[in-house]
C-alpha cells in the first residue's frame, strides 16, 4: 500500500500538531483541558490530512476523556484510616467536578501489578490520563510508563519523577523547619517515626532529618521506618521509649502514627508534652481533637490534589508543562510540643 493511500489515524494528527492524543479527541468532542489556539491548530491539521472521528471513535474518545486513573498501592484497610488521601482524593474530584470527568480508583498490591493496570487502562482507551503516586527512588514505573504515551502527573520530587510533570512539597524544607523548632524548645534527643524506607519521600525527609540533627550539634537521632499505620506507629514509639537514651521529641511522619504514640506515651506512664513531646506531619482533624492537641506539619492537602488534577488537563491538552512545587508545610504548634524537660521556655 502506498503512502497517499495509508489510513490517517488519531495518532498521525496528534503527532503533527504536536499534542497527545488526547488532547485531539478532547478538541473534537469539545471538552474543556485545550486551549482555543491548540484546538484550532488540531483542527487544521486534521483537515490538511483529511482525517475525522467516526460516530464509534467518538463514543469512545468520550469516554475515555471523562475518566482520570489513579492507582494506589496501599492496603485498603490503611487507605479507609488515613486521612491524608482523603483530603487529596477529594480535591482532585473538586477539579473533576467542574468538567464532568470521573475518578477511576484502583488499589494494587505491588507496582507490577500497578504498571499492568495502567497499561490495560490506556491501550484500553478507558482513561485520559493518570495522577501517578508514591514514588521510589528508581522507581521501576518511569521506564516502564514513559513508552506508552500516557498523559500522567507525577506526585513526588523531580528528582523521582523521571520525564512526568511533577507537583510536589519541599519536604526537605519542612523536616528542617520541625527539628529546629523542637531544638530551640532545648531538646536534644529527637527521633523520628518514617514511612516505608523505600518511598523516596520517606528518604528524602530521612535525609534532611539527619543532616540537621548533625548541623544542630544535637545527639545522634534515631529514625524507625513503617508501614505507616498505627500499630507499627505505636511499636516504633515503644521501642524508642524503652531505650535508655530515650528522646524527649519524636517527629512522625503522618497523623494516624502520632496520636497512636501518643496513646503509648501514657500507657507507659509519660505525660505528653511534660515528659515528652510530639509532633505529626499532615494536619488533620485527628490532630485536632486528640489531648492534647497535637503539633503538626500543616499542609493545604485538598489544594495539592486540586492542583495536581489542573496539572494533568494541562498535560492531556499538550501544554509542556514540569509541573511546580505547592507550598511547603508550616509548623503548626499545639498542645503535643513544650520545652524538653528540665529546660526553661525560650
């Protein structure tokens, strides 16, 4: 068969106007998530290769732009418990809601698993794009995606990312600012309850929590990696509390572990903050409403999942975009934190 008479499809258009496909079905089902300029020039170029979508092409294509992909790996029982997620879940969907789209919501248990779903998704034609999530360092997605011309935003650094726009917080930034409040409140012993080790934004803040402990001149800090919930919240606080150098602050990295350690704390007879002090990242109601009330990282978490969904309808509507840093979590001091013990206020 000759050139001149080889079928135009979707993806010649979308090559030579320089936009995913679906940023072409997006134009031709008239769909917000392009701009007037991008749909004019898809259409122009569809005319010059004299290519249109057929009714069942159609059909298709709007489906598959009113649906966005998101994958998690976490067990759904912890999913149900944090409320991190569902503060970011729901300002995606405040984003979807303004332009009819859906939420395609899928718990895996690894990330083979969770690269087999996206590509049964998009070579499906059942999703437009895909907020992609916890991500590793070298994280075995990156490669593993980048072939397959999905339009995904990635949450995370972009030192993780790989080519994905990225939005994410300086967490770095934020672990800094936590240790040196509890330093200047005369604390010298400070451990911290992480994440899972591989995440890359548990090893990013283990980092930056053990270079300002050194740049502190504080003692050598203990760090205890979990799985996030709040049983292994509470083994790690107990066993941080058992050593004969115990801290007298501990720094967790979600709200579920912190009033979980909390509850050991005065099980085992130390009154928080007199005896001890405790600060959470995340700021949730739960920080709020625990006693006393507990010191935290706070974050606008609904604000980040908006801005990553605006994000992914730039990328699904060809905008080269890197994505962009939300702000970085403040201290938000409560009733958990006061001077170490023995020490006067500053």
């Amino acid at each position: 068969m000759s050139a001149s008479t080889e079928r135009v499809t979707i993806k010649d258009v979308a090559a030579r106007a320089g936009v995913s496909k679906g940023a072409v079905s997006l134009a031709f089902n008239h769909k917000p998530g392009v701009s007037e300029a991008t749909r004019e020039r898809i259409f122009a170029v569809a005319r010059e290769l004299g290519w249109a979508p057929s009714s069942t092409a159609r059909s298709l294509s709007s489906q598959r732009v009113d649906i966005i992909g998101l994958v998690l790996c976490r067990p759904a029982r912890l999913l149900g418990l944090e409320p991190f997620y569902m503060d970011f879940v729901s300002g995606i969907e405040s984003i979807l809601a303004e332009r009819s789209c859906s939420l395609l919501l899928r718990l895996v248990r690894d990330l083979d698993e969770e690269i087999a779903v996206h590509r049964e998704w998009w070579r499906g034609r059942m999703i437009a794009g895909a907020i992609l999530v916890d991500f590793r360092e070298d994280d075995p997605r990156v490669p593993a995606l980048r072939g397959l011309g999905l339009p995904a935003v990635a949450v995370g650094h972009p030192s993780l990312t790989g080519p994905f726009p990225a939005v994410w917080t300086d967490d770095a930034s934020a672990v800094a600012e936590a240790v040196r409040y509890l330093a200047a409140l005369g604390h010298r012993r400070v451990a911290r309850v992480g994440g899972p080790a591989d995440l890359g934004h548990s090893a990013i803040r283990a980092r930056a929590f053990a270079d300002t402990v050194r740049e502190l001149g504080l003692k050598e800090a203990r760090q205890i990696a979990t799985g996030f919930d709040e049983k292994e919240g509470a083994r790690a606080t107990r066993t941080l509390l058992l050593a004969a150098d115990r801290p007298t602050a501990i720094v967790y990295d979600n709200d579920i572990m912190a009033v979980a350690g909390a509850g050991v704390a005065a099980e085992m007879g130390f009154t928080v903050p007199d005896d001890l002090s405790l600060l959470a990242w995340d700021d949730s109601q739960l920080c709020r409403i625990t006693h006393p009330t507990m010191s935290a990282m706070s974050h606008d978490v609904h604000h980040f999942g908006a801005e990553v969904a605006r994000v992914l309808f730039e990328v699904i509507g060809g905008a080269h975009t890197a994505g962009h840093q939300v702000p970085t979590p403040s201290l938000t001091p409560r009733g958990s934190t006061a001077p170490a013990p023995g020490t006067q206020s500053p």
